[in-house]
C-alpha cells in the first residue's frame, strides 16, 4: 500500500486532516432511522424520481421502490437545471409531497440542497441533505451544512480530482458534522457516447484514504438506461457502499432525465441481482478488501 | 433499447458495419488453441510481466500465473516506449523466450506489434497479436494484421470514443480477420490520482452494439497495483469476457510499470475472487444481460 | 456562418435566450464609471493581487496597476479555497481595504461573491461582482445577482460547455441584470504543464453567438507566470474585450496563486506591448472581425 | 524561469536530451528551399486543401495561396480515416499532383506518411514528412523518419502531454534528424462546441523549453471556419513560427473536412491581417519574449 500513500502525498499535505482514515482509522459508518451505510454494513440502494412531480407519482414510486428492497426515497424539489427556463422543480411543496412519502413507507428521504439560505427548510423535511455537483465547491453551502447534524450526501463534481472531492467533505467535518456520504456520479471527459464517464477507480482509492461511505450513482454516472444494470453491479463489485438510481413509473415521461431513468421492471430485475450479490459478497469479502 | 441506439446513430452510420451486431447479431467467439473468448463463455484471465526479462522471470511467472488458473500469457518483447532512451524490450529475443515459455505450460501466448513489418516476424511466436493504445489508429497496422488470420487484441486509444474504437476494429474486419478482441484500458482525463481513467461504462455500451468481445486492462487502467484486484471485480461485474493483468515475482522490481504490476500473493488472492464471482455470475447471468 | 449556428442548435434550443445575439443584435456595453467594456470598444485590463493581504499592499498594488494603465482593480476579500484550513480571504475588512484603494486611485472594483447572503454587503464595496468559476453553476447566486443592477464577471466553470457558460449568463439576464462581462480562465484537460488549459477558441465563439463582452484571465488560465505575457496578447488577437492578470509587489511572497501572479517589472512590459497591439487592432480591426 | 523549469524537471529528467533548449541554446532553424522556419525568423504560412483531390484543384489552390503569400502547400495524399470505408486519399497519384503543383508554383510540399514502408517513396515527392497526430506515438515511424534528414512536421497527439510531444521528437532528434518542426493542433477535452480545444499555452512553454520551432493548426484546432482566422492571429500573439491552414476553392465541396476549410477571400483576409501583424510583430518583438 506504500507506493500509493506515497504518490498521493505529494498533492496534498496528509497531517491532521479529519477526512483521512489515517487520522480516523476506524470505518464511519452513518445512521438515518434503521438504515446504516459504510464499514461493514450491507450496500444499500436508495431510489426513486429525478424530480417529485406530484402526489400520486412519488407514493407509487416510493412504495414500490421500497418493495424491492430500497432502502431510502430519492426525489429532487429544488433542481438545479442548466437553462434557467427549464422546470426547476416544485419547491417546498416537493418536499411536502417527499414527507407523505416517508409517512406512508417508512423511507427516510435524501433531497437536494442547494441554497444556504433553504437549509433550515429543507432540513426540516429531509433526512439526508444531498449537496449536487455542481455545488461541490460552494463552500459556503458546504459550511452550512456542516453547521448542523443532518446527515449529507456529497457527490463528486463534474471535474473534481480526488483530492478536491476528499477536501470539499473536509470542510463538512471541519465543521462539526461528521455524517458525510460521497458519491461517484461520473466525471466529465472527452468521451461522448455516455452522459458522463463513470470513474469507478475512485470507489476503492476512496475507501483506502478515507473511512468515509462512498455511494455510486449509475444514473448519471451513464445517462443511459441500458448501461444502469450492469454498472451498478459493477459499482458494488468496486466496494460501493450503496448506489443512488433513478426509477419511475413512467420513465420516458420523466420531466427530467428521462433517458437515464429506469423502469419499474428494470429496477426489480436489478435488486433481485443485487440481493444476490451481496449475498454473494458476504461469503468473498475477505478478499476483495483493499485497505 | 431505443434510446441508446437512436443516440449513437448520430454519430456514425451504422449501415454495412462488420463490426455492429445489427450486421452480425450472434456473438463472436475467439478461439486460441483450446481457449474461447466471447459470447456465453466463461470470462478468462490473461497474466503475466508487462516485459519479457529473462528466461527466468518468464518461466517463474508463466507457471505460477497458469497455476493460479491464468488462460494466456502476456509479456512485451517490443516496449512502445514514451522516452527513445528507455528500455525498448528484448525484441526477437524476448519472442524466443515466450516461445519456450508457451512449450512449458501450453499457456498461449499475447505480445505487442508496433511495425507492420515485424508481423510476420511476431506472428511466427505470438498467438494474439496486441495494438497497443498508441497504435489503435495506426491504420498502416490495422490493415496489415487485418490481412492474417491470427486473433488481435485492439486497445482503445488513449482519447479514442466508442465510436473511433470500434471503426478501428471494422478496420481489421474488413480485410477478412473477423478474430478482435476489443479491450479497455482507461482514458486520459483530468483525474490525476490513477493513471488512466478505467471507462468501464465502454463495457456493456460494446456488448450492446457489437458481437465483439471486450476484455478490461485494470493494471493500465489504474496504474496502482492497489486498485486492481477490486477494479477486476468490477470490470466482471460490467459484463467483460476476460480480464489483461500485469503480474510479476517482483513487482517492484519490474523494469517497467512496477507501480500497477502485481506480486503472486495478491494475484492467487485475484482468481480466488474472480473464480468465485464466475461461479456466482452463471446462476444469475439471465438478470445482468444488457443486449 | 451557417455551418456554425446550425452545428449549436442540435444542442441548445435558440429561440428567446436574451444571451444571444440573434435575440439582441447590437453589442452589449458595460459601463462601469469612466470605464466601457464591450462592443467596439478599446480592450481594457483589469489587474491586481490574488488576495487582498493588508493596507500597504493593496495600495501599493493599486497605484502601480493604474500608472502602467489599468482601469480596474481586482483582488479578493472572500476566497474560495479547495482546503477549509487554508487562508480564506479578511472577508469585509478586506472590502473595507479595496475601498480605500479605489479612494486613492479611482479605480473601479472586481471582487468575487460566494454567498447569496453577503450580496448586500460585498456590493456595497464592489464595482464588479466575480462568480467564481466553481459556482458558474450556482443558480441561487445567479439568480440573487439578477436581481441587481450592479455589473457581474461570471466566469466560465472548470468544465463547463459553451453551452452552459451562455446559460449561466441567461440566468442573470433573465433576472433583470444586464450587465454580464464574460470570462474564461481555463479549463480543466488531462494536459497538465499548465494549471488550466485556456480556451480561446471561446472568445470568438461567444463574440459570434453573443452580445456579451468577453474577457480572458490568463494567470489562472496558464498557472505559470512566463505564460501570462504572450497568452495576454493572444487573448486579444483572438478577439477579447479585455484581460484580467494577477499582479503582486512581490509575486512569490504572495499568500495566494504566487506561480501565476506577476510583479511590476513583468506587468510594465506587459502594458507596453498590450498598448502598442491595442493600437495596431484600431487599424485593422476590419479583418479580424468573425461575425 | 525557475518554477517552471522546476515544477516541469518533476516529470522528466532534462538532462541529456537533445530536444531541450537547455541541452542545446540556440534556435533551431529548419531550411526547406527558401523558406526558413524557427528562431527570429518570420512566422510562414503553410495552407492547401486537406486532400489532394485533382490536378485542377491542387493547382488552382496552390497558385492562389502562393499568391497571398503562403510559403508552403499542404494536402493529403494518404489520409489516416477513421472510418475504412470514408475516402483514403489518392496515395501516389496524389503526390504526383503534388509535385506538379510544386513545379508550377515552386512552394515546398508538405504531405503526410502514414506507413514506414511509405517513407522512401513520399520522401521523393515531399519537401516535408507530416507525421500526424494519431501517429505521434508511432515509434517505428518517428525513428524511420529520424534515419533520413527530410524536415519532419510533428503534430501533437490528440491525448498527448507537453512531455510525450517533447519525447516523440526525441525519437527523431535521437536517430539523427534534427529538422522536426512541431505542430499544435487542439486536444481532446470535454468542450464540444469546437472540433478540438487549441491549447495555444503550449507554444510559449515550448519555446521556452526546447529549441524547435512550433507552428499551429487552426484549421483541426477549432473545426470551425468561422474562428479560423481569429485563432490565426491568436496563435501568432503567442509565439507561434508558423500556422499550418486548410484552403479550398469551393470549401464546402471539400471531400474531407469541409467545415474547417476556409474559401480563397477568407484567406486573402486572413493573409493581410498576418502580414500586418508581423510587421507590427518585427517591431515589439522584444516585450513579447517569453525565453
């Protein structure tokens, strides 16, 4: 493990940062309700719509995701969208809509943050604050979110070195908040056929480095459904802690990301190969450990 | 299935290419003396030193790798160097060496071609032709191994798309050698904490649009000896027939490429996992299919 | 031209995006004091420290900039930082410092604004307020900065499309501020001599798709302060509407960037040569003209 | 200087090797009949059509570029596609036309070779060897070009580093031909609105490292008419010794590259702008010196 310790140490300084596994030996491991991700706990899947769109969409979502094996309720109410004429998502009644959800199944709810100024009221809703990518580096948000106790799920930004990724969480810690999940979701290079390129190299570096979870996000990670399948066991075969993945009723119709949305039988065809996996996973783990 | 091919239609025509499988819908099946890549068959792992040293180093590590249950042995007689004042390889000689290597343990053979003019000359010892990433879009060769018959493995170029990838194999098609295997060996992007960026996405997109089969590179695509035993895993897990793995006695040793260069003990522990994974991928092949 | 248009609009719908200038023929000009970016008008240069470190510094800075011909001064009071535990700027007392500065030298003011909550009171000081290109895509900022009058910088994230850069423009645009002044400071590429990759090929893209003034940072563009002089000049033969240049009493003593930040000796040669070029341009600008 | 040198001499060893300035002071100056490339010469204008498709095309486009003050003519006899079935040039038919073209006009030839078993015959046609980018890493060929002394045109690989482009004209350098001219001709990034990113940043650290002159491609480095000529004129701000251009009489009937290639009144523009410009050029040389 030398030569990699090694390497990485030129980058940045290694002493005394909280992020690091050598300064934390031991596997964060965080709870939300009965669900607990990282160290030695089964990968779980959290699941649901890119955006809520209405009342009916996101129950029929959530219970069925949940009958699957999902284990949390992913929804986006405020969305960040690159033209500012698009759909930006129903707001505080998204989230309105997300907590029926968790009342009817039990499913704690991951949403997006992206304005220190909406934290208190998305944290009133939310269970797991999801910081997007394109907000990796709003320290300012990062600096909030560390203020409070609130589980957050961090994703990698779109040009984000390990480092920067790695540091970004740091400023959650730094902050008082330890409960910071990572998550891959694919990094921006000049290959074309797929939404985004799906650097899954970062899953055991991480898990060396760091003793934070690190989730995988194979939605955007792809943009394509065809590929979700097979990269989220790929994902898990890195060493995920869970994956994140969009599924609808409907999902050509999805208001957003429809091509990268997964259908209601996809999803079952893919937990039923997860469940086995990880069955599967139990029995070898020994010898897939990287750190 | 729409999308993705609707999307990728884009960008190439996809009428009267050899090398789709709308031209050609059964899988291609490689065969190399009593191995057979591709299609249903089980993935197979190709081992050995990223160069040929001496007699010694081969042999030790030919035995140990086919005792571990490698199928092929890989070792570079011809090095495409970067620096003209680094070790350029034994050349004919190292071919010799892999020869003997191949008459001790019936493992077949896997050597670089850089020169079209040395075709004949590397034929007459490999049993796999390799181009190497630098030379994917080396065209003079494509065509000139295209016109044998002997099996190529095509690596992707360092910034070549799915699309540029696969024309450079319809390049070897198309003068009559159906034998390519493709392979990933990660990309060039900013991330700088591994030395290529491993595209394992590429995986399932070829299996969908080619009869092709694709293996995965993960010492390359890593470039750190930490990262490989997972990134195989998942590289598996994506849906490749087989894996290209740098092993050494020494790893640390290696002239070339110590960092991602493997030690036996790590590798016995590799196929351990991997033939267990093979086991477990046949009871449920049926739900990770993509195409 | 239609070959260009008609290449854009596969990927971004034309029709009503105030950013373009289909929708707003004449050139926009920004004026901020004496000052006119835009349009016809004499490229300008905008320099000054990374940091704002203290009173002597700034002042000094101040004066020198102005005395070779700088209209503006830049200089940061909240830095955003990779690492939490780095400097992060004095905040308002260095607001509090480039007021003083403008005071002495009538120099308008570029500082940079992270929070949508300090808005109020970084425009309190600032003449331009920067976004950051790590929140290029921080629609909370964008929209809040709409919603003034002051001028915005906005520079062009880390990897951020053409495409995306204009919709980030739209964001303020359609908020009810006009007064966007374009920047590309680099992007980020696998090539790693320089910190960044400069992208002129934007600056003539932009100045035919939009009205909007765009300007060229060539200190963080390059990362390496012998680039910065002839990237400077090339930025304006590519047709940009000014530059914005890193300079520091003493460059390697400063707290910030002091690999890309230039002292005065540099910055003098600079202007001479910037002067001269700015002079030749007014002859044969006729030529260079792309839309 | 010092950093640079500094943070470069991390990568690669610098002693020894004959490409670097370090090893070897003065400029090289590269003669091919009249025209002088490198150092204080004046920057030259390289242009033709991308292939060569017939006499009356490549005579018709030789007389006029030579008119507007072109010092060489391009145009490609065997073309490297990606696609096997697209157009591969007229191979030696073309080089016949070509050397037609130079008798009637006198300007040196530039043509590229592709196969090292082609060299003896494109070597008695070509005044100069183009070695492109795919094959920037085709050590056979760099060194079978490196045994004779025609002058080499090296363009930079699409993926390839300031050092590997450096290294690749080691190859050459080191077996013996010290003529290579290098050549910038964009990058493979994520930025997609051009064909490719033209990272100009190179010219001015190439001078400052190695002795070789380096010219560049607008035409390949943007893929868009529309910024050819902006990008022209950036290239020679920048340091550039010479600009290689596509020019067709009827630019968009162009069998290859049609978008890129400029018509005979854009580049009677873009000639008087050069010609202005290096006038002006002659005059502020020294501020703009970067080594």
């Amino acid at each position: 493990m030398k030569n990699f310790e090694q390497q990485w140490s030129i980058d940045i300084p290694l002493d005394g940062l909280q992020v690091l596994r050598r300064e934390h030996p031991e596997d964060t491991i965080i709870q939300i309700g009965d669900v607990r991700i990282g160290g030695e706990c089964e990968p779980i899947v959290i699941a649901g719509p890119c955006s809520v769109e209405n009342e009916e969409q996101i129950l029929t979502i959530a219970q069925t995701v949940k009958q699957h094996g999902a284990k949390m309720l992913r929804g986006g109410a405020f969305k960040p969208r690159t033209n500012p004429h698009s759909f930006q998502g129903l707001g505080e009644e998204g989230l309105k809509l997300l907590q029926i959800a968790r009342e009817e199944t039990g499913l704690p709810i991951v949403t997006e943050v992206m304005d220190p100024r909406d934290i208190e009221l998305v944290a009133r809703y939310a269970d797991v604050l999801q910081i997007g990518s394109r907000n990796m580096q709003n320290f300012p948000l990062l600096k909030t979110v560390g203020g409070i106790q609130k589980p957050v799920l961090l994703k990698r930004g779109m040009a984000a070195t390990l480092e920067e990724f790695l540091l970004s969480a740091e400023y959650i810690l730094s902050e008082g908040n330890p409960n910071v999940i990572l998550c891959e979701r694919g990094i921006r290079s000049f290959s074309d056929f797929s939404r985004n390129t799906l650097d899954l190299n970062i899953v055991p570096a991480i898990k060396h480095l760091s003793h934070l979870p690190i989730i995988v996000d194979p939605s955007h990670g792809t943009g394509l459904r065809e590929l979700v399948n097979p990269m989220s066991l790929a994902a898990l075969a890195a060493g995920a802690d869970g994956l994140i993945i969009e599924v609808h009723s409907h999902p050509d119709e999805s208001i957003t990301d429809a091509f990268q949305t997964i259908g209601f039988e996809q999803f079952s065809q893919l937990m039923q190969t997860i469940n086995h996996f990880i069955e599967w996973q139990k029995l070898h783990a020994s010898t897939t450990t990287v750190y």
